[in-house]
C-alpha cells in the first residue's frame, strides 16, 4: 500500500562541497550585500569629511563675504548694513577660530584680544580700520562711499587668509 520508496537520495554530499562559494546564489547574495555596504560607507564618510571641510571658521566667513560682494554689487543692501553683515562676519571667525566664549564681542574688546594674542601690527589695522569705517557709516560721521567697503571686503579676505596662514604654520612647527 506504501508506495513511497524507503530510501532517499541526497546526492552526493562531496560534490555539493565542490561548488564553488561565488557559484551559489548566497555566495552571490552575500558578495553584492557586502560591496553595497562599502560603498554606503565610503559615501557617508565623504559626506562626513564634506561637511567637516565646510564647517571651518575659514571656509565660513569666505562663504559670508562672498555673500556680502554679491548684494554690494546687486545693491541689495545700504552700505551700513553690509558693513553691520561685515564686522560681523569677522567676529564670528575670529570667536569660532580662536575659541572664545563670548556671547557679543564688542569692538574694543576685539581690538583687545588681537592685541593680547600678539597678532601682527598689519593683520591688527586690518581689523582696525574695518571697525572704524564701520563705525564711520553706522553713525553717519561720514558718507562711506562703495569703494572704502569693497576695499575693506578685500583686506577681510586677506585677513582671513593671513589668520590661517599663520596659524597653519604655528600648528606645524
């Protein structure tokens, strides 16, 4: 009545030992799971590093001062305000660069600071002037004309530059 055979054949167990790994669909599996992994984490990691570059104090302020060249050749902005938008910006790289802790840096103590921490006499009157020019159009002393903020978005560049010039090469030696 039983007419299901007793006996069942496995095949040949040392044959299924002699297929190879990248032969069988989870070799494949396995193969494709694992370079899908490498490249998530090579993309993660390029994201990472991306955004650690951007977030320099350097790479910021640039990112500011660009912004403030455009609106000073689209005239979006009164040159008082780009000048507020300016001295901004450099406080915020000079706190973010050097680490310091307070909430609002007042021109003075700004000057004070480059003072203390024996910046050159010409990186100094950078900052400076920048401050008195601010100052100039902020309180309307006098009429600061186009030119005098370009000028003083271009030495702001150079300041930036000089900064981490100088700090690049302390951080070697």
């Amino acid at each position: 009545m039983n007419n299901i055979t007793q006996e069942v054949d496995y095949g040949n167990y040392y044959d299924a030992w002699s297929v190879s790994f990248y032969q069988t669909d989870l070799g494949i599996a396995i193969i494709v799971t694992g370079i899908i992994v490498l490249l998530s984490l090579t993309v993660l990691l390029g994201i990472i590093i991306f955004k650690k570059i951007r977030s320099k104090p350097e790479n910021v302020v640039k990112r500011r001062l660009k912004i403030i060249v455009e609106d000073l050749k689209n005239n979006n902005f009164k040159v008082d305000t780009l000048y507020l938008q300016l001295t901004t910006a450099i406080k915020s790289y000079i706190k973010a660069k050097f680490n310091i802790e307070y909430i609002e840096l007042t021109d003075l103590e700004l000057l004070n600071y480059l003072e203390n921490i024996k910046i050159s006499k010409d990186i100094k009157n950078i900052v400076e002037t920048l401050i008195i020019n601010a100052q100039e159009s902020k309180y309307a002393l006098k009429e600061i004309c186009k030119d005098k903020l370009e000028l003083d978005i271009n030495n702001s560049f150079l300041f930036v530059h000089r900064i981490s010039e100088f700090y690049n090469l302390k951080e070697h030696n």
